[in-house]
C-alpha cells in the first residue's frame, strides 16, 4: 500500500477538498483508494457524500479501543472512507494524550485493517502542526502540501520545509514531498505572482497541473459529489484529471 499525506501549515487553503476530489477521480481511473480523516472537524464526510447524522469514525473507534475494520463507509462513486466521527472536546483531548502515548496508533490501525498492497490510502490532516500530522508524516511514503497563491502561503514555505525535512529526509522508504496549488486564479496579479515564484523556488516539487478557482467546486459539495460527477467538463474537473494521472505516473516512477 501507498500511504500519502496531504496536508498544509494554514487552514483555508481547500486541503479536504483536494483530498476528496483527488481521491474520486483517482478511483475513476480504477486505483483502489481509500481516504482517511484525520481531523477532528471531521469535514471530510460531508464531501463524500456520508449522512450528516452518521457519528461513527477512528475518533470514537480509538475511545473504545476497538479496531476500524467495522467503519465501512463508501462514497457514491466507491471510494472507501473512515471518517473521524462525532466526538467532544473533551473526548478530542483524551484521544490526542493517546497518540501521544501511541506514537505507531496509525501505523499499527492500518496494519490491522490488512489491506491489499495494491491500495492507495490518502489522508487528510488538520491544518498547521499537531500530534494527527505527526502521526501521519512518520508513516507516509509521499507528502501533498496544498497552497493558495498568496502572501500567506507562501509565508509559511520554510515552516513547511523543516517539517518535511524533520520527518521525511533520512527516512528509508520516503518517496517525496510535493506542492499543490489550489484555487488559482489566472485573472488576478497577485495569483501569477505567487505561483511564478513558487515555481523557481520548488522546481520540479510542484506539480505541473495547477488546480482553477471554479465554482463548480464549491457547487459540487452542495451536493456532496465530487465535482467531476457534478460537471465532467469544468475546469476544476480537468484539473483534478491531470493531477492523478500525475500522480498515478509518479507512484509508477517511483516503485519502478
């Protein structure tokens, strides 16, 4: 299995969207995914389409010390999800001293999941630092940051560098960090800007195919579909197509 962390040092950047959207049309093209939320917002239901009363997920499963082979909830377009679930502040608190105590919780949940080596296991982390990145970061193979094309953003770069760089560089098996950018928006200065200088400082970190402010998005999760059930030809759509064809080549690439 293939386990990439998307994740981002500011909150607002559309990482759960990217997440859901990216691990549909992953799906699409028939890689077996599944998506994991690790945030106790516990957002990323609502973008695949799980009902609103569904209180279930890892969050309540590591209250109970119990395993997450019984969470099976499913998209409508087949996309395995565990979602954190419903919990208290209070609960959140007794989970986070827990994986401070536990720092394998994640490694040692999914092995017991037995999972085929052939499925990709996307997880979306809450924004900025916290023991739910940490936990994810030690045991990815590929890191996704999401950045918007502005000041702040690009403000929070070299954060974001040392973070990677602390849990990833000397690790045997790390296959890369990689740079996403969100909600572009061609027509506005700043935007080109921003995305020009990202390019020359990350080089081939950043994937090529930069992902369009469109309506359609936000649209789509009215509906809790992905954008490309919702409209197969807007741009978003496309864009979310040619980032995991990207992807698929790079874990191709990369395992080769």
């Amino acid at each position: 299995m293939t386990v990439i962390a998307v994740i981002s040092m500011k909150g607002g950047v559309g990482k759960t969207t990217v997440t859901s959207n990216l691990s549909a049309t992953l799906t699409r093209f028939g890689q077996r995914v599944l998506v994991i939320d690790l945030d106790p917002q516990n957002a990323l239901r609502l973008h695949c389409g799980i009902p609103v009363h569904e209180t279930g997920g890892i969050g309540r499963d590591t209250l109970q010390g119990v395993s997450w082979e019984n969470l099976d909830f499913r998209s409508p377009g087949g996309v395995q999800v565990l979602p954190f679930g419903v919990v208290s502040d209070e609960e959140c608190m007794v989970i986070e001293r827990h994986l401070v105590e536990h720092p394998g919780w994640l490694g040692d949940n999914l092995a017991n999941l037995g999972l085929d080596e052939d499925i990709v296991i996307l997880l979306d982390t809450p924004p900025g630092p916290s023991v739910y990145l940490q936990q994810a970061l030690s045991i990815a193979d590929i890191v996704l940051v999401v950045l918007l094309t502005d000041a702040g953003s690009y403000a929070v770069l070299p954060a974001t560098e040392t973070l990677l760089k602390h849990y990833g560089a000397f690790r045997r098996g790390f296959l890369g960090s990689y740079y996403v950018l969100n909600q572009v928006d061609a027509s506005r200065t700043l935007s080109r800007d921003v995305m020009e200088v990202v390019r020359h400082d990350l080089g081939a970190r950043l994937m090529p195919f930069p992902i369009h402010r469109d309506e359609a998005v936000s649209e789509s999760l009215a509906y809790q579909k992905p954008v490309l059930d919702y409209d197969r030809y807007a741009q978003a759509s496309q864009d979310f197509e040619q980032f995991a064809k990207w992807l698929i080549q790079k874990l191709k690439d990369k395992t080769a």
